[in-house]
C-alpha cells in the first residue's frame, strides 16, 4: 500500500477498540523488548484497553489524531492539555503525549504526514509551543523528532509499572 492513500483524522468514539488493540500492540512492539513484562503488564492494564481509549477520545482536553491506510490504522497520535514541565518555557504549552505509527510503516514519510497534521491542530487548539517526553533509551523516536525541530530541554521521570525511567522533554516552537 502507498502513502497516497493515506488519511488522517479525529478520532470518534466508534473508534475506540481498533485504537485500543492499535495503542497496545504499538506500545508492546516498542518497549517490550527492552523491559520487564511485569512492568509492562502493569503498564498496559493500566493505560490500554476499551474503557481507557473511549474516555481518552471522550475528554475536551484531548484531540486523538488516527492516521489510516484503505480504512486500516496505521498510526495516531494524542494531543493533550495538561500540566507542563518547569523545563518547557515557550507560550501556550500543549502536549504530544502519544505518536506511534506501526511497523510496516516507519522510515515511510507517514510519521512526518501525522507531525504536519498534528502540528496544525496543536495550532487550532491554540498552542504555540509542543512539548513531549520520549524515552532515554528510544533513539529512533529522538532522532525523528530532532529532525521535525524539537530540541532537548530536559528530563522528566516516568514510571513504567514499578520501574522509574528517565524520558528527555522534547519541545518546538509553532510559530
Ligand atoms: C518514532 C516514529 C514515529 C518515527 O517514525 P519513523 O517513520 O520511524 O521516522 P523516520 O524514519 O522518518 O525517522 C527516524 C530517523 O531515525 C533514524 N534511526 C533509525 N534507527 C535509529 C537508531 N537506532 N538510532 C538513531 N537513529 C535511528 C532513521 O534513520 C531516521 O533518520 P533519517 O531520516 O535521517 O535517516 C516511529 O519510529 C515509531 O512509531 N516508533 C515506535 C513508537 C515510538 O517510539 N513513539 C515515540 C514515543 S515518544
């Protein structure tokens, strides 16, 4: 399939279970290899699943970008309101909190299609500065968003079921 056929777009609630296996299944792809699986187990218990994804899409304070291929998903992202890192000092802060797109489809242009789309609703919503943490150990992800023109400004923890992990804030200015 070619990146022509792609299509991004808010997600509404009909969409919640295929983001629910989508969401699991891209996080699992990407960090279970380099974790326990009793952390991730917890982690994914706790952040995937029907119920999870339907109130994430419910929320006012949430925008879920879904980036499909002929109807399949092939990647989101979410976009979020909430508190931000003392480290993050642009104006009208907004979050990038999740960005996955699938295996067939790295290294295609379509993670820059869904950073285009996602930098364009971060707008709409009023943002002027979007920040995100990504881990210490997840080259890829730092590289790619070092080339969409985010810098490093520091660190925050994040705890991925009882293991306490460093991710490096992300942040690039809209304007
Ligand atoms: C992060 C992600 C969205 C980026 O999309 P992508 O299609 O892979 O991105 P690209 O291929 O355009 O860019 C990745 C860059 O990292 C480089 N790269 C690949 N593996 C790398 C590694 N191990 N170390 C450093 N750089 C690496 C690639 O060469 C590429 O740079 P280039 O275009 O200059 O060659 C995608 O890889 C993904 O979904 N990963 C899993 C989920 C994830 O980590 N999400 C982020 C959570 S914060």
């Amino acid at each position: 399939m070619v990146l022509t056929d792609l299509r991004i777009r808010r997600a509404v609630q009909n969409d919640a279970a295929a983001l629910a296996e989508f969401a699991e299944k891209t996080f699992s792809d990407t960090f279970g290899p380099d974790n326990r699986a009793e952390d991730m187990a917890m982690f994914v218990a706790s952040s995937f699943g029907l119920e999870h994804q339907a109130r994430e899409i419910a929320d006012p304070r949430w925008v879920t970008l879904l980036a499909e291929v002929d109807g399949s998903l092939a990647g989101y992202a979410q976009i979020r309101r909430e508190h931000t890192p003392a480290c993050v000092t642009g104006p009208s802060p907004i979050e990038l909190y999740r960005f996955y797109v699938g295996n067939d489809w790295k290294g295609r242009g379509l993670a820059q299609r869904l950073m285009d789309q996602v930098r364009a609703t971060a707008m709409d919503l009023g943002g002027r500065t979007l920040w995100l943490g990504v881990w210490e150990h997840n080259p890829r992800a730092q590289s790619f968003y070092t080339k969409c023109g985010f810098e490093d400004v520091g660190s925050h923890d994040f705890v991925l079921g009882t293991d306490r992990q460093t991710d490096r804030i992300f942040s690039v200015s809209l304007d």
